[in-house]
C-alpha cells in the first residue's frame, strides 16, 4: 500500500508542476511555479491573488526518518540545517532561473504547524523569515480535508513514525510565505 501512494504521490506532483531543482540529498525541497490563491499580506507589501508564487514541496524521500526514540535534538539539528541549505539552494535557483524572476512570493501550505499553539515549529518558521497564516483552501472545509487526507497518507507512507503523535482528526494546514524580495535578501547568493 505504501508503493501505491508513492506512485500516486508522483503521479500528483507532475499534475502539479512540481519539480525538483537541485539533486543533492540534503535538499529537503521541489518547487512549483503557481499563482497566489488569494491575498498575501506582509509589512509594507502584499501580493494579489493571482500574483505568481513559488511553492515550497517537501521531497519526502529525502527528510531522515524519525528515530525510533522519536525526534530528539539530533534529528532536528540536522532537519534544521538541511531545511536552511535548501532554502539557500532555492534562493540560488532563483537567481538563475528566468522563469523565476516574476515570482511575489515564496511558501505553500503545510499539515506540520498549527497555529492554536500546540506546534513550536511557527516559532521556528518565523524566525526564519517566514509569516505564518492561516490556511486558505478555495473548496473550504471540503478541500482542506482532502488536503489532510493526503498529508497524512504521505506521512503513513515516507514516515510512518510521525504519525505516533498525530490524529488525523488532529491535523491543521498553515500557510507559510515570504516575500520573494525579502527571502532573496535572507537565501540568494549574496544573502549566504
């Protein structure tokens, strides 16, 4: 059941565009080029919906698998270096990339933070550059729970230990977004 949800999980992802940039197994990251679902608010600037955005996908092939134990201080450490080595390798693609230089802003959605607190992990995303905002899913309820459907099984399938303290019933979508400028200054080339 696994290698059917991988397979559906790549069948997906080239439904969507999403491809990968950078080969290196430290790279937590695919990107998509997409456009903004709806307003994107920061401090003095925001994005339109339809404004192009580049999305952030975890290559899940490539996050270390949780210690048996559960995560401890190692494995974060190295989820935290890996995550910022490929933000700098996204900022870097997006230099080079022409088909980037139109880009707003840069995040996505993601079923790993919640906003009601019980998730350290806003905190981190924050002091990364990154805002955190409430999920915005054009279907509502419907879509957001298909979304969490497929978070979920991703997580069963590439993870499976992740899943210890998770309910399904549990989970919630963030949206995390920079703007493009801005991450540029924090993980293009002459940010590093």
């Amino acid at each position: 059941m696994r290698a059917f949800v991988r397979l559906i999980d790549t069948a997906v992802r080239r439904a969507r565009g999403v491809f990968t940039f950078c080969e290196a197994e430290e790279c937590l990251l695919r990107l998509q080029l997409s456009r903004a679902g709806h307003e994107l608010r920061f401090p003095g600037c925001r994005v339109p919906p339809g404004a192009p955005v580049l999305e952030l996908h975890l290559w899940n092939e490539h996050v270390p698998p949780l210690p048996p134990s559960g995560p401890d201080l190692a494995w974060a450490i190295r989820i935290r270096r890996m995550f910022v080595h490929s933000l700098r390798a996204v900022g870097e693609q997006m230099r080079r990339d022409s088909r980037l230089g139109s880009v707003r802003a840069v995040g996505g959605a993601t079923a790993l933070l919640s906003l009601d607190g019980s998730s350290s992990g806003v905190a981190v995303f924050q002091r990364l550059g990154f805002t955190v905002l409430p999920y915005h899913h054009p279907l509502g309820r419907f879509g957001a729970f298909w979304d969490n459907l497929y978070a979920w099984w991703l997580m069963w399938a590439f993870n499976p230990l992740s899943l210890r303290s998770r309910r399904f019933s549990g989970l919630q979508r963030v949206e995390i977004w920079m703007p493009a400028e801005e991450f540029l200054s924090r993980y293009g080339d002459e940010g590093i």
